[in-house]
C-alpha cells in the first residue's frame, strides 16, 4: 500500500491529515499551495483529478475525491478493529454516520457560502442575511450536541471529530461562536490529542 495525500494548504483536506495521522497509517503528503490572487489550487491538481480539489487521496493505482468518500474508504480498508467507526450494529452508528456526512452537508453549506461570497465581494446582500440566519441554527445544533455527547459520535472519539473539525475550527472565529460553551470546550479536548497536534506540524 502507498497512500498519498493531495492536500491543499488552509482547506478541508487537513480533516484526512488528522485522520490519517489518528489511524496510524504511513503516507505521504503532496502539498499545493493556493493562488494569492484567486485562491484556487493550482493547475497542477488537475493532472491527478479532472475537478482540481483537494483532497485527493491514491492508494496505488486509485484516485478517490471528496473527502467524505475518502474517510469511508481509509475506515473501511484499513480500520478494520473499529477504532475510529462504529460498526452498524452500534447504537451510536446513526449518530456517527449523520456527523460524517454534515461535515460537507447542511452544516457547513452557510459558511461555505459566505466565504463564497466575500471573495467574490458579495457581502451585504439579502442572500448574506440569510446565510447567516442559517449559520446561527447551525452553531445553535452543534451546540446543543455536544452539550450531551462527548463526541460528535456520541461517547467515544471517532473519524466523525476528524471531519467536523475544520468546520469547528472556522466556527470558532464566528462572532456568535461561545468560547466557554461545549464546542468551545470539544475544540481545546481534540487539540490536546497527538495527533491533532502532528496534523498542524504538517501545516494545515
Ligand atoms: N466536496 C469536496 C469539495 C472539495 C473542494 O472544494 N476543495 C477545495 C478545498 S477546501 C478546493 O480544492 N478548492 C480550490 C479550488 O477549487 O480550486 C470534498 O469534500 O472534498
């Protein structure tokens, strides 16, 4: 197996860095680095993926895009005890599972595109009001979460941190983001984990 991570620098493919590095598994790390200018990924990506994304993850002769794809198929090949995914017979699976994929779901859609709309000098519109109408039920819902669980998937640590990490972390600069609430209080836990901490050597 050679595992090799296309990561782009200040991007959501810093959750398979953490991953990764929560499973142990040896790779390697492709860095790109955005345009100052656009802050696209350059051209280069689009030899290994014809959208130019990051993530990308090849596993010898495999190109997998989207991170969540990507998640379930490291989890599915290689964390074969469970260590980092419920099995479905969990009582905590849905839980899990609902995590993994608001990652890139209806959670993270309003702050996504309000960043949109900020490069794109859009702020102030309608439109912006709204997203962030929706930004406030998001926080609000996560909040609420992790009041009573410990984890996004419930009690116990699990690929479902990893990916809504980069969502929290940009959560947490918003100005309604309550830095002595629980998601303030799940953030300073999953810091204090080693490899949260190798993912940030890496440069996220
Ligand atoms: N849904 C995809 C989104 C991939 C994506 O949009 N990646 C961004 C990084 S956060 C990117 O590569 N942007 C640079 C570009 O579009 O040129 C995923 O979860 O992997």
């Amino acid at each position: 197996m050679t595992l090799k991570l296309h990561h782009l620098n200040a991007s959501r493919s810093q959750r398979l860095v953490w991953l990764l590095e929560e499973m142990q598994l040896p790779h390697e790390i492709i860095h790109y680095t955005r345009s100052t200018e656009t802050n696209l990924a350059p051209d280069t990506l689009l030899k290994i993926h014809p959208l130019g994304k990051s993530p990308l993850l090849e596993d010898d002769a495999l190109v997998i895009a989207e991170t969540g794809a990507i998640a379930e198929y490291l989890l599915a090949k290689y964390d074969t005890e469970h260590k980092f995914h419920p099995t479905s017979s969990n009582p905590d699976y849905a839980k899990y599972i609902e995590w993994v994929h608001a990652a890139e779901g209806a959670p993270f859609l309003p702050f996504l595109l309000v960043v949109y709309m900020r490069v794109a000098n859009a702020e102030g519109s309608p439109l912006e009001a709204r997203l962030i109408e929706e930004q406030m039920k998001v926080i609000g819902f996560i909040e609420n979460h992790l009041r009573d669980n410990a984890y996004f998937g419930g009690a116990n640590f699990s690929a479902a941190d990893c990916l809504m990490g980069f969502n929290i972390q940009n959560m947490s600069m918003h100005p309604a983001f309550d830095k002595s609430g629980a998601t303030a209080a799940w953030l300073e836990k999953v810091k204090q984990r080693s490899a949260y901490q190798r993912m940030l050597a890496v440069g996220i």
